[in-house]
C-alpha cells in the first residue's frame, strides 16, 4: 500500500517550519531532484504531518485486522522514483502480509543475531 502528499503544495500559514519565512519563499526555492536526494524537498511540513497521520492510522486499522506491516521509506522513495501516485512528491510505502510469523520483525537473520548473544551471556 502506498500512502503520499503534495509536499510543496502550501496551505498559506507561514508558519515558517520548512525553514523558509514564508510559504512563497520554500516555492521559490527550487526542488531538489530526486536523482539528487531521495526526498525531494523543501516541504510544508503540515503536510509531512498530513502524511505522518495517514500512515499512522492506516499500520493501525491494518494491526487491528491483524495484517503485520511496516512503514518504509524506502518502498515510498522506489515509487516516487517509479512515478507512481502523481502528482504526490512524498510517499510511504506499507507492505501488508497476512502469515503466520511477521516477516518484517520476525527476519532469520535477527533471530540468529539473538542466538549468537544470549550464547555469548
């Protein structure tokens, strides 16, 4: 599941928390490529929190129904750069599984790192 924003897309505060005094002045400000960076930013920041509690509340409903998930960054940054979910410039990616162990938390090679400590105690 992708979930994502239009970063520069202002909603007129100026409450200056992209770091710019005005919300004119982070558009003046060029975009930085995604070849670049992977977050293109400047962003508004009401709208990372926009997307913050979006994302939040959908890993919950998902833990709800018992579906492990994880937010990652990267999965967003890959469709960004895919071009998917236009005109969006600020995407998190949630992949969902419904099996018997989660495979985002519950990975071999943590489990075999826990192993080689409490051996080591």
């Amino acid at each position: 599941m992708l979930i994502g924003v239009e970063g520069r897309k202002i909603i007129g505060l100026n409450c200056g928390g992209c770091g710019f005094s005005t919300c004119s002045e982070m558009l003046k400000h060029p975009q930085i490529s995604i070849k670049e960076n992977s977050l293109p930013g400047p962003y508004c920041t009401f709208k990372v929190m926009d997307l913050s509690i979006a994302s939040a509340s959908a890993v919950k409903t998902a833990m709800e129904h018992n579906v492990d998930n994880r937010m990652m960054y990267k999965a967003g940054v890959a469709a960004l750069k895919l071009g998917i979910l236009n005109p969006c410039d600020l995407i998190i990616g949630i992949p969902l599984s419904a099996t018997g162990k989660n495979i985002y938390f519950d990975r071999a090679d943590k489990l075999d790192g826990w192993k080689i400590i409490k051996k080591n105690k």
